[in-house]
C-alpha cells in the first residue's frame, strides 16, 4: 500500500480527505488552526504528523522526500512537536511556541506547530497562545491534539477547526502491525482485540513479554480477591508494581538529563555548585518527579482499563449477548465471575471502576483509591 505520509492513518478516511484537501487549497486558503481530537490510541499524534509533513512536502505528502521524512521523524526544523510528559503547559512553554510562530518559514512552506497533548494547556498559557492562533502569521499552523474538545480551554478550541478521529477497527490495527512493525499475524490479533482500539498499547503488547505479562496478572486478579487482606496486599502490589514500571521508564533519561545539565552548570568533579546551579539543579529533580507521577498515573489507568474490559465480558456472559470476549485467555474465570453475582453487581463494580478513575484523577491518594476499588470488586461487605 503506498498512500505517502498518510498511509498509517487507518480507519480516518473522512478525516484524511479534509487534510488532503486543506494541503491542495494552498496557502491562501490554509486553516490556521486546528484541533485533531479522538480517543486515545486513535492516531491523533500520528495524524497531525502526517498533516505537518504534507504542508511541507513539494508534493503534498508523498512520504518519500526529506522534507516528509524528517517532519515525520519529528527532525524537521520548521515542523515543532511539543508532547509534555508533565502535567500541565504552562505560560513560559506557550511564549517560546509564540516566538516561534511568528517567524516567516525560510526552508520550507509553512511554520508548524503541533501541540500534542492541549488538553494540558493551561488556562494562562491559553492566553498566551489565543493571539497567535487568532491572528496568526500568514505561513504558520498550530495542529492542536486532545482526548475531545471539551478538555481543550474554551477560548482555544472556539477557534480551531475541529477534527475527530474515529476508533479504528480491530482488523485494521491488526494489519499495521503486520505491515508496518513486522509483528507475526497471530500476536498482532491478539494484540489488537486485547487493546481494544487503542494503537499504541497494541504495538507495545505485541511486542513486550513484560507487558503481557502485568496485563495478564490484572486480569486473573479480581478472581483472587476472596478476603480483606487479599485486597490489601493486591493493591499495595499495583501501586508498587505502577511505580516501577514508571522508574524503569524514566531511570535512564533521568540521568541522563542530569549529566547534561550538570556538564552545562560547569559543575565539575569537585562538587561545587553555586547557589544558582542548585537551583537548576531542583527544578530539574522536581520536574522528573512529576514525570514519574504522571506515567505512574497512566499504568494505573491501563490496570483500570483491564478490568472494565473483564467486567464487560462478565456483563456479556450473563446477558447472552453473544459478542466475542475481549479477554477469552481469561474465559473460565469470566465464567465463574458471571455465575457468582448478577448482573446488576457487575454494573456495580464498573462503576467502581469509573469511580477510582475520577478519584485518581483527583488528588486521592492511589494506594487508598485502589484499596477502595478491590474491596468493591470483591463484594466483602
Ligand atoms: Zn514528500
């Protein structure tokens, strides 16, 4: 298949077509700012990459050249990504983003400008962005991505053009894997069913035993809560076995940032740092800090994740609704889950889950809200 920078874009016909036919409408009448939305896993990073490529390519995408080569790889020097692993984008980000905005592109066609995560953006770093998107330098285009609009701050999102991506199908993603990554047929199958739409987590599943491993020991999990202290020990086990994995992400980089910016402080094997490099020195430890919170944060969301998924194959079970399971490795404690309560009690417990979900996102401490959330899995009282 050879569609140029669009060809992963699978199942986003609709929306590929608008951005085809923004690139071919030219400069004159390009849309200066955009907002991709879709769920997360749908490819918006991907799309706004691909979009970014084409505004650059002489030939409106064909995926080959260097200019489409390097905006994809995220190197070309006209194209900006910005994909924060912190929690929010504040107004010091936003005024470099602006600077940038406002200079004439010299290499290639347009000034872009993709930020990957604009759910992020804070109410002050809107404003600091809102006059460049409202009256925006003739070549320049911001690419904003979200979950949906709604997490987008209102005055940004009023004046962006809207796009959302749909979902993509199991068999779709199954047969990029196999195309694009090289995965065997069979595991790309299964990785696509075990996740669920989302892209992303499907490549890492075909691809990690770790990863299959910690989805696998989620899933059995609900079957083992038959006392209190099962529940206690469980939760406390996801909460530590979140935090490593976020550690074993980060460790590298962390040091690595570390030694950089230790080399760029002048702080030598003697150890002195002077007043202003221990400074810099902690807002950088305090900014890995909050990286490392926010990926414990998201593989907790993926623990959640699991379990909605089990649930809905209980609730399938008990209401003969015949869909194929998501989770059939699983199958003969789904079938005992199902026997054991009714369907009413599985409704339950998935609230349970959305429960734990706004509380995590809230500022209840994880172990308490996953000890919360096994304990009604577990139906003790
Ligand atoms: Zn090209």
């Amino acid at each position: 298949m050879t569609d140029g920078v669009w060809a992963d874009l699978i199942g986003q016909s609709a929306a590929v077509e608008t951005l085809r036919a923004a690139v071919a409408g030219g400069a004159h009448a390009m849309t200066h700012a955009w907002l991709i939305t879709g769920p997360p896993g749908s490819g918006r990073s991907n799309a706004a990459k691909a979009f970014a490529a084409a505004l650059q390519c002489p030939e409106g995408g064909c995926g080959v050249c260097s200019d489409c080569r390097s905006a994809l790889a995220g190197s070309h020097p006209e194209v900006t990504l910005v994909r924060t692993e912190l929690l929010s984008i504040g107004v010091d980000e936003v005024r470099d983003l602006v600077v940038r905005a406002s200079m004439a592109p010299r290499r290639g066609r347009y000034q872009v400008l993709v930020i990957e995560d604009a759910d992020l953006v804070t109410e002050r770093g809107a404003d600091a962005l809102l006059k460049s998107i409202e009256e925006p330098a003739p070549r320049t285009v911001w690419v904003l991505c979200a979950p949906t609009a709604d997490d987008v701050v209102v005055t940004l999102r009023s004046r962006c053009r809207h796009l959302h991506l749909r979902t993509p199908r199991e068999a779709d993603i199954a047969e990029l894997l196999v195309r694009r990554d090289g995965i065997d047929p069979a595991m790309a199958a299964f990785a696509a069913r075990a996740a669920q739409g989302h892209i992303g987590r499907a490549r890492v599943l075909a691809r990690d035993d770790d990863a299959r491993r910690r989805r696998h020991d989620v899933l059995v999990l609900p079957s083992r809560l038959s006392s209190l202290g099962a529940c206690l020990t469980a939760a406390a086990a996801l909460i530590s076995g979140s935090s490593d994995e976020a550690r074993a992400a980060t460790s590298e980089l962390d040091a690595r940032e570390l030694a950089e910016l230790s080399a760029a402080l002048g702080i030598g094997a003697k150890g002195a740092r002077p007043r202003s490099s221990a400074a810099a020195v902690k807002e950088l430890e305090d900014r890995q800090k909050t990286r490392v919170k926010r990926l414990q944060r998201d593989a907790l969301d993926r623990v959640l994740t699991e379990f909605t998924a089990y649930y809905r194959d209980v609730l399938t079970v008990q209401t003969g609704a015949g869909a194929e399971l998501v989770n059939p490795e699983v199958r003969a404690e789904i079938l005992a889950a199902a026997r054991a309560c009714s369907p009413v009690d599985t409704v339950r417990r998935l609230d349970a889950i959305l429960a734990c979900r706004v509380a995590l996102a809230g500022n209840v401490a994880p172990l308490l809200a996953m000890e919360s959330l096994l304990i009604s899995l577990a139906d003790l009282g």
